[in-house]
C-alpha cells in the first residue's frame, strides 16, 4: 500500500533521514584547522618553569660554624669561655671550700690567724705538753 | 610527532584540555582534530548548511575553549558538553540577527562544498532533512539535532540548552513530530511513495 503525503512519517523512515545526516560529516577546511591551531598557541597558558635549585656555597663563617660542631659546640664555648672569666675576677673562696682546701684561696703567709702544727694535730706533740706541764 | 600524538590517543577530552592549560601544544592539536570537526557539523546544521558562518562559530568556540583551559573547573561538565553549549548560543545568536533572512534561501548548500555523503539518496535524505529543520523553531532544531544526529543523552542536552530533562523530551518529541509531518510532504520526491 502507497503511503500519502498525508500520512506523517513513523520513525524508522525519519531515523533513515537522521542516518543520512550523521554521515555528513563536515570536514574542516585546512584553513580553518590551522586557524583554530593558531589560536591555540596564541593563547597557551605560559606555565612558570620550577626555579632551578640554587648552588649551595658556604661562606667562611658558615664553614667555621660547622666545622666547630654548630650550635651545640658554640654553647658550650660560650659557657666555658663565661666561667673562665668568672673564675678570674672573683675571689674563689667557694673553691676552696668546694675542693676541700686542695686549693688554697686565702693568703695563709702573711695571716695571724694561721693555725699551728699542734693546732690541727694536738695529739702529735702531746709529749712536750706533758714536759712543760711538769716543768 | 605522530607517536606522542598516538601516545595522547587514549586520553579524555578534558586530560587533552588540561595538558594544552599547561602548555602541551601537542594535546591542543588532538583536540582540535577531535572536537573542530563534530563542532563544526553541528553549527552547520544550527545555521541551516550555511558552511561558512558555521566556521567562523566553530573557530570562535573553540578559541574560547582554549581561553577557558587555565580555569577549567575537573569534573564539572564535559568538554564536548561544554562545546555543544557555547555553539548552540553562538548560532541562536547569530539566527536571531539574521531573522529577516529567507530561510529557504539560508538552507541552500553552497556550491563547492563536496559532501562527505557518497549516496544520492543519502544526500538527497540529509538536505531534506536539513530544510526541515530549518523550519522548526530554534530550540526544536537545537533538540532534535543534538539528540538524533549528534547522539547525545537527554540529560547532556539539558546540561547544554540549560533546561530540564522533562523539557527536553518535550522539545524532542515535538520536533520530531513536526519533521515526520514535514518530511511527509516530499515522499514522492524522496521514492518513499511505495512500499
């Protein structure tokens, strides 16, 4: 049976129009592909490169500084270097006190009040008390 | 050259475009061959054949596109999506300065322009059908083109036109019924009068 103008068409007869359509592909001219390239490299995004790491130099200070150890041998430096100074301009009498009287802070030559043999050791002469006492 | 391009082959549209924002030129020539031509089809169509304005929105599309790499936003719609939608308000604009314009006339395939159809009566069926989409309103034609001939999704039409799915079943169904009408009218001439 013919089918009339009149009748809409159903859809596998429309999909044939839709099949045709989609293999018409529109081939862009050369022109217009090396426009749109163009256009790309036009506007490329300019991407910072990474900075490049720096050359590690040391100055001599710098060399000094780790060849001493750095900060730890430095504060130590300083601390010792701070007793030493204190230890000068002081009167070290705790020193001798702290070392049992091996160091001798005081001036014991020239003083009244240094102790005799008998003092520190009564027991050592004991005889001769003993002679004077019988006279 | 051709084997780092056969490299980049695999790759998603949007890994080509993020490549191309970080100064790959290599992905920005992939996807020009990739996207230029499936770009330049559609504006054609939008634009009634009209070969020459569809290239100049193809090339303006796709200069967007690379202006937009740096601040492509992953994830968020695809490339071709995206494409679809910035072609489909450049030609609605440019249909609507052109309004005066026969449309009939518009439709006419420029001469010179080989058509890639080898058939006659595919390339009779393509031009009849082209006509008849000229006829329908612009966001029929936007519709039914996307979906029938571009092969996209409903809900990617709706991401591109910027309405509803629903909306776009409407449009849809509706064009289509408007060109099964049209179309009617040329069986004879297309050798449809029997069966």
């Amino acid at each position: 049976m013919a089918k009339t103008d009149n009748q809409p068409m159903q859809d596998d007869e429309l999909d044939l129009f839709f099949e045709a359509a989609r293999q018409d592909v529109a081939e862009p001219s050369d022109a217009l592909m090396a426009a749109i390239m163009a256009d790309a490299q036009a506007h490329m995004p300019v991407v910072d490169p990474l900075p490049a790491p720096k050359a590690q130099t040391k100055g001599w200070f710098a060399s000094i500084w780790s060849a001493i150890g750095g900060l730890p041998a430095a504060a130590s430096l300083a601390t010792a270097t701070v007793a030493g100074v204190w230890i000068g301009f002081t009167q070290p009498v705790q020193l001798e006190t702290l070392s049992g009287g091996l160091v001798l802070a005081g001036d014991y030559v020239t003083t009244d009040t240094s102790y005799a043999l008998e003092d520190l050791a009564p027991g050592y002469l004991g005889t001769t008390l003993f002679a004077e006492d019988e006279g | 050259m051709n084997m780092a391009l056969d490299a980049y082959e695999g790759a998603s549209d949007e890994a080509l475009l993020v490549l191309y924002g970080n100064g790959d030129p290599m992905a920005a020539q992939l996807l020009t061959h990739r996207l230029a031509p499936r770009v330049l089809g559609f504006a054609t169509r939008l634009l009634g054949g009209d070969r020459a304005e569809a290239e100049d929105v193809t090339q303006e599309a796709m200069l967007r596109l690379w202006k937009q790499a740096a601040s492509w936003r992953s994830g968020e719609a695809q490339v071709s999506t995206w494409l679809y939608r910035v072609v489909s308000n450049l030609c609605t604009d440019r249909l609507r300065k052109r309004r005066t314009v026969d449309l009939d006339a518009a439709g006419d395939p420029e001469d010179g322009q080989p058509s890639a159809v080898e058939n006659m009566m595919d390339v009779d069926r393509a031009t009849a059908l082209q006509d008849a989409l000229n006829r329908l309103p612009d966001r029929q034609k936007v519709a039914v083109t996307l979906r029938h001939i571009e092969g996209a999704t409903n809900p990617e039409i709706a991401q591109i036109m910027g309405i509803s799915v629903e909306a776009v079943e409407s449009l849809t169904a509706r064009g289509k019924r408007a060109l099964a009408k049209d179309l009617a009218g040329r069986r004879e001439e297309l050798g449809y009068g029997e069966d």
